[in-house]
C-alpha cells in the first residue's frame, strides 16, 4: 500500500487525525547558523585570528530561529552568533570565556 494519500481519500471530518510524510528538501554546501549571526541581510563574520572577517552570504531558507546560509564560509570556520553594535572588518574580538587578548603591537614605518 502506497503511503501517499491523495485528497480523494482524506478523512472530511475537520476532527481527524492524518499521518502525513512530507520530504524533507536537501540543501548542498550551506550552513546552518542561528539568525543573530546574519547582519544586514547577507553578511556573517568569520573569527580569523582573533578579528572579524565580513562573509557574504545567500539566505537559502529559514528553519525556526536558524538561517541556511550559501557562501565564502570554510568548513571549521568559527562565526560570530551574537548581535553587536560596531560591527566591521578587523574587529578584535575573544570567545566568551577565553582570557583577555593582548592587543599585537603596532607596526612602525621607519
């Protein structure tokens, strides 16, 4: 017996209950990242020693509080998931918890 029940054979009474199988859709080379990573739209930030590095990205779809994002994001990359005002390329930032950086000395022209 076929488990796809066409709308000829659905019980009419609006008080029973169905089993339905909907498919679920296959996404390739994305990431799921919770939506507060997404910034203006179509931008993540990557943590890349220890500064902000801006990622473009295509929203592919939403998924509850998540997003399932395409783009120039490495498998093992870390991503900013929290909101913070400021934000741009070369921000300095740690992972909550990690003792405090030490800011790298200024390079001098001589």
């Amino acid at each position: 017996m076929s488990s796809l029940v066409s709308a000829m054979t659905m019980p009419r009474c609006p008080c029973a209950f169905v089993d339905l199988k909907v498919p679920d859709k296959l996404y390739r080379d994305v990431i799921r990242l919770p939506e507060t990573a997404l910034y203006g739209g179509d931008r993540v930030y990557a943590v890349v020693e220890d500064r902000l590095s801006e990622c473009k990205v295509d929203v592919i779809a939403y998924e509850g509080s998540n997003v399932i994002v395409r783009g120039d994001i490495a498998d093992g990359d870390t991503v900013l998931a929290t909101q913070i005002s400021g934000i741009g390329n070369g921000l300095l930032v740690r992972e909550e918890g990690a003792p405090p950086l030490r800011p790298r000395p200024a390079v001098r022209d001589l």
